[in-house]
C-alpha cells in the first residue's frame, strides 16, 4: 500500500470521476486507474463502482474512507512537523550576557558555520532573567548566563558548566592600576568605575564589593563588550570576569589589560543551558557541543599562557639578579 493509492481514490470522491481527478493530480487517467485496482486487489474490496457514465466511490468504499482520510491527515500532520523541523533545524536561537562573547562565543560560531554552513546562529544580547524566560517560551534554543560560585541554579533547565574564573579590574594599559600587582578596593574607588547595569551578575558582585562606597565618578552599561570598550577609550575601569578579558582583541592589542582584585573573590561561572521540556534539534546538540569543546580548548590555551608568563617572570627575575651580580663584581 503506498500512500498516492489512498491520495488518488480521495481525489475521485471528492471529484466525483476518474478523468477530472487524473487532471488534478496530473497523471494519465489509465495510471491513475490501475494504481487504484492495484489497491483494491491487495485489500480484496471493490472501493470504486465503475460504469459508462463515470467511476464513483462504492459502499464499500464510503465505509473505508474514514479510514483513507485519517490515514491522509496523519501523513500531512507528519510532513508538518517534518516541515516545522527543517526550518528549526536552520535557524539556532542564541541568548547570552555577552560576558563570553570574544574568548568563547565567537570561536564557536565559526567552527558551527563550517560544520553547518547552511543553518544560521541568531545571537541575541540580553539580562539573565530574560534569556531565561525566552528559553521556556520557546524564544531561544540556547543560553550563556552567569552565575556566582554558591548560587542557587533556576529549576525548568539543564546547565553545563563551561568556564569558571575569577573577577579582576580591566583597565587601559596606561592606567596606574596596571601597574599594581593587585587591585585593592579603595584604589579601585579612586578611578572612574563602569559597572554593569541591574540585572547581570557583576552588578551584583561589584554592588557587593564596595559595600555601600562609592567611586570617584561611575557609569551604567549593558554588557562586558561596551564596558571593554569604554575602558580602551580611557573613561575608567571595570570589573569583569577573566574570561571575559583574555583573549579579546583589545587585550591582545595591549589597550587593554587586567589585575587582579585584592583578597578572596569568589568564582565567576559562564554556563550553557537548554530547557528540560523542550527536545534540542540536532543542529542545537551539535552547537551546544560546540560551546563545550571551545570552553575546553580556551581553558588549555590559558593554562598554557599562564605558565609562558611564569616562566617569563622566572627568566626576567633571573636576569636582573645575574646583571646585578656582574655590576657588585665591577664596582668590586
């Protein structure tokens, strides 16, 4: 049995002949013809009655063609949803802080193209709370929040950890808290500050750090990439993620830079999450994939800047106290 059996034995019902229904379907009446007796010969009824004056539906048929017609819906229902998937498939939905944009998000965009040059990536910026809404709504296939280390995670999503690191001060390279090894608090309130907006984490944190005191001057931004932005164009510093600022062009550039804060900070958590009661289509599986390997090859490559600088420092102290060893045998 194949469904243009059933396809065409409804054209004649609901055309009322054999001729105008081959028309429609544009087939010879001759094919259309036989493809129904084939139909009638495996089910052993006699669904149309043929005469001279045109092929009707039989008794027996009007009995079967509730049957042929729920038959025909699911199949068009599952074309549907077939349909709904391929066009999903090619469009991904991505909400994010924008906290990771450079070190992890943009990495992983350009090795998702490669794999899937033909389904497009929608990234959309936004708070933690909204990304979150938009993800039970259906709005969003995907989302990059942040949390504090000992934050409690929303029910409603499955959450995999991606980076954890720690908050440090971004400042222009030039600034004079580069100099420092660590950023204490009151220096820190010395500078113009850029905070992030309510609603992001860093607000929380940094609204938390200063307890209560306030900077010499401060301004109001949505997301890291502004707040980087403002810090190269030499209008203050601020708090970040580390993540965040290693690896960014303007890091690489030496605009920018970052140190340390003073003291205990606690752990900073960039995360991917999907709602548990939606299933993600492949193309999302493979982009949330993606986003672990990324996290995973960005966490080795600064592991591996870290000990180059180590043994830069190493190497550097190391020369000083040679050449300071050769000046005391001079001047002896």
């Amino acid at each position: 049995m194949r469904i243009e059996q059933l396809e065409y034995i409804a054209a004649v019902t609901r055309l009322g002949s054999l001729r105008r229904a081959a028309e429609a379907l544009h087939v010879s009446q001759p094919a259309l013809s036989e493809t129904v007796r084939n139909l009638e010969r495996e089910l052993g009824v006699d669904i149309l009655d043929r005469r001279r004056s045109g092929a009707r539906i039989s008794a027996a048929g009007r009995e079967l063609l509730p049957h042929i017609v729920g038959v025909l819906d699911a199949v068009d229902t599952l074309r549907k949803a077939a349909d709904d998937q391929h066009r999903t498939t090619r469009m991904i939905r991505l909400g994010t802080v924008n906290a990771a944009t450079v070190p992890l998000l943009v990495p992983t965009i350009r090795a998702f193209r490669a794999a899937h040059p033909e389904t497009q990536v929608e990234v959309t910026g936004a708070q933690q709370a909204d990304i979150h809404r938009s993800l039970l709504e259906g709005g969003l296939d995907l989302g990059l929040v942040n949390y504090l280390q000992g934050d409690d995670k929303p029910p409603g999503f499955h959450t995999t950890e991606l980076l954890r690191g720690r908050p440090v001060v971004c400042v222009r390279s030039d600034s004079r808290l580069a100099a420092l090894a660590t950023v204490p608090v009151a220096d820190l309130l010395g500078e113009p500050l850029i905070v992030m907006r309510s609603g992001y984490v860093m607000h929380r944190y940094v609204h938390r750090l200063l307890e209560g005191r306030s900077p010499t001057f401060s301004y109001s931004t949505d997301g890291a990439e502004m707040g980087k932005l403002m810090v190269a164009e030499g209008l203050g510093a601020t708090v970040l993620p580390d993540f965040s600022v290693r690896g960014d062009p303007l890091e690489r550039s030496g605009m920018i830079t970052s140190r340390p804060l003073a003291g205990d900070t606690p752990a900073v958590l960039m995360v991917i999450q999907h709602p548990l009661s939606t299933t993600m289509t492949q193309a999302a599986r493979d982009l949330h994939a993606m986003f672990v390997r990324s996290a995973e090859t960005y966490v080795r490559e600064a592991a591996t800047r870290t000990e180059a600088g180590t043994e830069g420092a190493t190497r550097t102290e190391a020369g000083t106290e040679a050449r300071a060893e050769a000046e005391t045998e001079t001047r002896t």
